[in-house]
C-alpha cells in the first residue's frame, strides 16, 4: 500500500522532506509520525493514517515532493491500496511544550521558515560550553522523559546523542561520565584535520534560498539612528513587574512594535509591497510585524497580527507564545501569513548595530540593537552637562525601489520620537 503526500496547506503544492521518523522493516501504529515536511512557511509533521509494516521508502531526506505523490509504502496485511489523505486537519502534531524560556528575538536577518534540520545535526548549547548534538526527534523524546541530554552517553557518529542512548540512559546504564571535563568540549566530536560534508538542505536551505530572492529582487540600503532609551528602560521596567504577576515576559519588543506602528501610519509606504504582475503599490493599513527569532535550527519570522489593536501586555504574551512555540517547532503555517514588515533583535548578542537582510517581499526590515549606559551631552539649565544615558541604535533596511533615503530618515525620525518620548504612544 503506497501513502502519498496530502495537502499541505491553500497553495501550497510541495515540500522538502526533511526527516524520516520511520525505516523500511519498522512496524507503526496509527497517527505515528512519519516524517517532517518543510514548506516556504513552516514545518509539518505527517502522522501516519496507518498501522503496518514499512516495506519501502521512496524519497530520500532533502528532496522535493509534490502533493499527491507517494513517499512511502506499508503492508498492513488488506492487500494492495493507496493512501491519500485530503486534507492537513491532522497533519501538525505539536510537540509537548518545553518549559517557558525568555523571548529573544535575533540575528541580522529574516527567512519565515522553521524547520528542524539533521543535517547538520542541531546542537545545543550547555553549561561550560559543552555541546550536545541530537536530531529535534532525539530532543522531544529527552524532553518528554524529562532528561537532560548533557547527561547521556552518546553513541552516535561525531558524538550524537541517538534515541536509544536516552532509552539506556532512563534505564540506569547511559549516565553521562565526563562532567569533570565539562569545559572542555569532546576532542572526538570534532577530530583536528580533514573536512566533512553534510546535505545543504532544510532550514538553512531554505534561508539560502529567501535571502538570494531578497538580494536579487530588492534594492537594499541601510539607515542608521541612534537614539535616548532611558524613559524606555523605565516604562519598560515598570512594565515588567505588572507582566510578571500575570506570568508574562516583557521585553523591549512590544514597546518597539508599538513605537513603529506609529510612525507607518505616518509613513505608510514602508508597510506597503510592489505588485510586480500588475504594477501596483500595494498599500497595508494593517499591521503584522514579523518577528525574527534564533532557534536551534535556524532563523525563522512568525508574524505578530494586528498590533495596533493590542495593549503592551498582549503582545509581551504573544511574543513569548511565538517563541515558545518556535523552539519547540510547534509553528504552522497560519503563523507566518499576512506579514507587512519584520522587526529583527541583535541586541540581546551584542555589536553596534547591523544591515539586516529585507524580508522579501516586504519592503523594509528594522534592526534593534544593544541598549548600554553612555556618557552623553544634554543642555540642562542653558548649561552642557555630560550625563548617563542608557543609548542605543536602530538600523532600518529599505528596498530603495519602493523607499526614497529622505523617507526612511523621516520615518527613523519618528520613530526614533516616540522610542525617546515612549509616553506618546498614549496619543497613538
């Protein structure tokens, strides 16, 4: 019996298989998870319709299949059928949610794209810089037992943590045994010499393959403004202490969502796309901020909707749902529609500033940065006076196409009035 791949989703007419969860002699049950298909904008997780045997895979990992066509082959003892599921209602399967985890949002660019990727194989950061390599399945199965894999013996090639180490280690016989070398990562998992080769495919694929359509497609440049957060930090921390009685993360990120809803409504071409097939600006008096957010696999965007209809405490919430679920893999694709522009957070890393990559086909993607305490010059009392300041910088990127450079510096310009003087989002 062959199972052909179902429908991912309105227009959406193919995928890159990204991971087998099953092998040829595998016996499965019933809603098993059979593989994990990447579309342009999220990655499925395809259960199984079936119980049987697996008697032949058709695709390999890193190909493109079209709906409709069969990737896989059981025997489930009725003789010869196929399997062609109509619709997706059953296709996401979210993972367990992982313990809450502070929201931060990073990186230079965005590609609204998340996946797991094996190849190569995840990695996560531990304390003492140790590293343990595990495919996002290995993770969800070590999460839900409640196993730390810094813990578990690896026995997998290049120091992989497989399923079955987990398997050994919850039975009493894996329990990891170089912890007194904690800072030293292991000398096998990256021998010195030679080179190794992993498959260019899934989420760093698929950003490849966005960021080369922005680059070609529109006509970048950069703005750069510096700008007074001091009254910010203070909202903020305010905000803060209300947020966590109600169990909500607020960072800087709602307040910048608001401060830029603002100045598009003053400057509405930066929340507008070029209809290329028919010629036509496209102007959006709706406003849907992506959100580019860093996970283990990669950069992805869901989109933050309606921000101008949300208070400072529903988008803190929302925020931290968006990046709870993007480090959980539980995006779908409904979390990815409708953007308009897309706001990136290199802050939290660190550097000056940097040019962020245009979320295409948007036209503008704005950068937040670093906020540190300066010495600065004020006028206070007729007098100069060099005074602290808590001081950061916004880099805005613009398709020069759509933008003119004055537009974009007016648009920083109130922007940057609103981030000084946070009270006015009052009068918005």
């Amino acid at each position: 019996m062959d199972f052909k791949l179902p429908e991912l989703g309105e227009g959406v007419h193919e995928g890159e298989l990204v991971t087998w969860r099953v092998k040829v002699g595998d016996i499965i049950k019933d809603d098993q998870p059979l593989c994990e298909i990447m579309t342009d904008k999220a990655t499925i997780e395809i259960p199984s319709p079936f119980a049987g045997k697996v008697t032949q895979i058709h695709v390999k990992e890193g190909t493109v299949v079209k709906v409709g066509q069969a990737i896989i082959s059981f025997d489930n003892g009725t003789g010869s059928a196929t399997v062609t599921p109509t619709t997706t209602t059953s296709v996401a399967t979210p993972a367990p949610a992982a313990p809450k985890q502070a929201p931060v949002a990073a990186n230079v660019s965005a590609a609204p794209v998340p996946a797991p990727v094996r190849a190569p194989l995840p990695t996560v950061q531990v304390g003492g810089g140790l590293s343990v390599q595990a495919a996002p399945s290995t993770r969800r199965f070590a999460r839900e037992a409640g196993v730390d894999l810094q813990r578990v013996s690896a026995s997998g090639p290049g120091g992989r943590v497989l399923r079955e180490d987990v398997e050994r280690f919850l039975t009493g016989g894996g329990a990891y045994a170089g912890m007194a070398n904690i800072g030293f990562p292991s000398a096998t998992a990256h021998p010195t010499g030679g080179e190794e080769r992993v498959p260019f495919k899934g989420l760093r694929k698929k950003i490849a393959e966005k960021m080369r359509i922005s680059k070609d497609k529109a006509a970048h440049f950069t703005y750069v403004e510096e700008a007074d957060a001091t009254d910010l930090v203070k909202l903020r921390s305010q905000a803060k202490e209300m947020g966590a009685a109600q169990g909500i993360k607020v960072t800087y990120l709602p307040f910048i969502m608001k401060a830029m809803v603002a100045a598009l409504k003053r400057y509405p071409i930066l929340n507008s796309t070029l209809d290329e097939t028919t010629g036509e600006l496209v102007y959006k008096y709706y406003y849907n901020i992506g959100l580019s957010i860093q996970t283990d696999d990669g950069l992805t965007a869901p989109v933050v909707k309606n921000v101008e209809q949300k208070t400072i405490l529903q988008l803190a919430a929302e925020i931290q749902d968006l990046v709870e679920r993007a480090r959980t893999k539980r995006l779908t694709m409904e979390d990815f529609k409708d953007g308009t522009i897309t706001l990136t957070n290199a802050g939290s890393i660190g550097g000056l500033f940097a040019t962020p990559i245009i979320n295409f086909p948007e036209v503008a993607i704005l950068g937040f940065n670093k906020i540190e305490k300066k010495p600065v010059v004020k006028t206070i009392g007729g007098q100069d006076r060099i005074v602290i300041r808590q001081w950061t910088l916004f880099s805005i990127s613009l398709d020069h196409r759509i933008v003119d450079g004055a537009v974009g510096a007016e648009f920083m310009k109130a922007f940057i009035q609103i981030i000084e003087t946070p009270s006015l989002l009052l009068m918005s």
